[in-house]
C-alpha cells in the first residue's frame, strides 16, 4: 500500500533545530546555537508554573482570557488586538494561513528567520525572498518595488535573525507608506528586549499607526520560556478573529499561560538578565572585531560572523572545542550570546581562528 502524500512534499526541507555541542571528556558544553537565554527560570514563574502542575489533567482555558488581558494591559491595547500561540513563530503560521490562499506570495528579507519559507510553502503560499543588503540589514526599497499583487504578507524581522541588524523608523514608515494597505506586514520582534539602538523602529508605534501592521513577541528569548512555547501577535482586531480561527486548538498549554502571566509581572528582575546579556554582546563584538573575525554589530543575543566560504572549517574548530553554534554553509555563522563563561570560550577559539584561519573578508 502507497500512503498518498501532498505533491512536492519530498522537496520540502524540515525546519533545523540548533544543535547540541560535542561532548568533550573534562570539558563543559555550550550550546548557542538555538538563541536560547543562558539563564534558568525566575523564582517566581517557576513557582507559578510547579503550582500549575496538578492541574495538567485538563484541558487549558483555550482563549487564554487572563494573558489576553495581561498582554492587552501591558501595551495599552484591546483584548481584540491580541492573539496568542505556541511560540511567535506559531501566531507567524496563524498570519500566513489567515490572510494567503494558495499561490499567494510571502515576502521576507533573506536571509532571514529559517522558518518563514516553510511556513508559506507549508500553507500553500509561495516563499517570496528579497536579498539583504550588503551590510545584512532588510534593503525595504527593493521589497517595496518587488510587491505584486499576488503579495499578501510581508515579515520585516527587526533585529534581523541571524545578522542582527536593524530596521529604522524612518525607513519603516516610507516603506508603510508605499505598500499597498491591503497587504499584511508583520514586524517580528522576537529579540525586541536586545535592541537599544534609540533610532529603531517601534512594532507597537506602527501598529498604532497603520492598520496593516501585526506585530510578533516571543515568550522564548529574553522571557527565557523556549521550552513553554508561548508567543502573540497584536494587530487589527478583523485580523485577529481570523488568527483565532486557524489557531491549533488549545495550543497555549496552561503551563505556558501561568508562565506568562508571571513573566509579565516580573519585567523588573528579567530586565537585569537582559541587561547582562546586553553587556556580553557588546564585550563579544568588541573582542571578536579585535581578534580579526567579520562580526556585525547587533542588536539581538546573538552575532553574526560573516565568514563565507570558510564558515565551515570556523564551525569545525567550534566544535572541536564543546561549543555548537548555528553554521550556515559558506555563508556565515550565528552565535547566541551565553554565560560568561561561554563567551570567553568562544574568544578563546577565535584566537585560536585568527592564526588558523586563512585571512577573513
């Protein structure tokens, strides 16, 4: 018996996960490869996830109506312009299949989030990438004039994932101004605690500017809840009934619910964690631009190394020396910013790279 399968499944690439390091006798591991935050959970949300516990035999409140008002409070909005998911990239998922039909186009900057290409093939959409520029930032000129008609979704992720650049307010609002306002452009922050370039656009000012925007949180970086998976969208209301209706049933476990109910509450004591990670980054660039390795400034929690075609005998000394990172062949390599400890392994090997290596661009 043949089990039928969707035509061009066999083509169509399973989203990578980050790896896990090499294990190397008497030496500690690091992973950071997966943008995760290097930090254990805050007292108080793993107090209120362990009081959630004996309760997982039921089903979660499906709409979720005491985040909903959380997050609404929060940003100063209506419970109407917020839907929740597990993981931004899931409400991501919720936008393509609530707005495209099929052979609709998805427009992003490339390269960009791994994900957004399958998710618009995954909805019978068709992926739509638009190249960076040559410094790895979002060239919006060229998207603008690359729209169609058949363009129904455009993802501007700021800071970008993996090159960490940053899109400006100015150039974001003449890009608004010459999109045709029926399509729906999603401004993805998922990193959006990492920014503190003061010139950066502002998901929740555009939102409350345009109608067409939705903008994407994430729960799983500065939050530090990736294993919960827990995201939202804010957007026009006429749009969030529809993500509601795509949306996997009870897919907001309540686990992950009380998590973010108590992640909100406790913005104060995570904002010292971002604070710290924020200062790693900036030690990390200044080191690695000092030891020779084409990094890119950032504002996320991670960095970008720019490395080409030698990206992976880089990513092979990585791993020589119990440190994962996310390699992308002969083009360049994402690093998660991690504990001190971490960092300075990573320092350690690229000035190991600088005498190996031959001359990086």
């Amino acid at each position: 018996m043949t089990i039928p399968q969707r035509a061009g499944l066999e083509n169509f690439p399973p989203y990578r996960q980050g790896k896990a390091p090499r294990g190397i006798d008497g030496v500690t591991a690091y992973k950071l490869s997966a943008n995760e935050n290097p930090y254990p959970p805050l007292p108080s949300v793993l107090a209120a996830v362990t009081a959630a516990v004996p309760s997982i035999n039921l089903y979660p409140e499906m709409a979720a109506e005491e985040l909903t008002l959380a997050i609404a409070d929060r940003w100063g909005i209506s419970p109407d312009n917020v839907a929740l998911g597990a993981g931004s990239v899931e409400v991501a998922s919720q936008i393509i299949h609530a707005v495209t039909n099929p052979g609709d186009s998805v427009m992003f900057a490339w390269r960009s989030f791994e994900a957004y290409p399958l998710l618009a093939t995954a909805a019978g959409a068709t992926p739509q990438p638009i190249p960076l520029t040559a410094d790895g930032g979002h060239d919006l000129v060229a998207m603008a004039a690359a729209v169609t008609p058949r363009t129904k979704v455009i993802f501007v992720c700021n800071p970008n994932n993996p090159t960490g650049t940053v899109v400006g307010a100015a150039e974001v609002e003449a890009f608004l101004q010459s999109v045709p306002a029926d399509v729906v452009v999603v401004l993805d922050e998922a990193y959006v605690h990492f920014n503190t370039d003061p010139g950066t656009a502002v998901g929740i000012e555009m939102f409350r500017k345009y109608r067409n925007v939705a903008v994407l949180h994430t729960f799983s970086k500065a939050y530090g809840l990736a294993g919960l998976r827990l995201g939202y969208a804010i957007a026009a209301a006429e749009l969030i009934t529809n993500l509601r209706k795509v949306a996997v049933p009870f897919g907001v476990t309540a686990l992950a619910q009380q998590a973010g109910l108590a992640s909100l509450e406790a913005e104060g004591e995570l904002q010292e964690r971002i604070d710290v990670l924020v200062a790693e980054r900036r030690r990390m660039y200044a080191a690695l631009l000092a030891a020779g390795l084409p990094v890119l400034p950032s504002e996320a929690n991670f960095l970008w190394l720019n490395t080409g075609g030698q990206t992976a005998a880089l990513a092979a000394l990585f791993e020589e020396n119990a440190l994962s990172v996310r390699a992308f062949a002969d083009e360049g390599i994402r690093i998660t910013i991690g504990t001190a400890e971490a960092n300075d392994r990573v320092l350690d090997v690229a000035r190991q790279a600088a005498g190996l290596l031959a001359p990086l661009p």
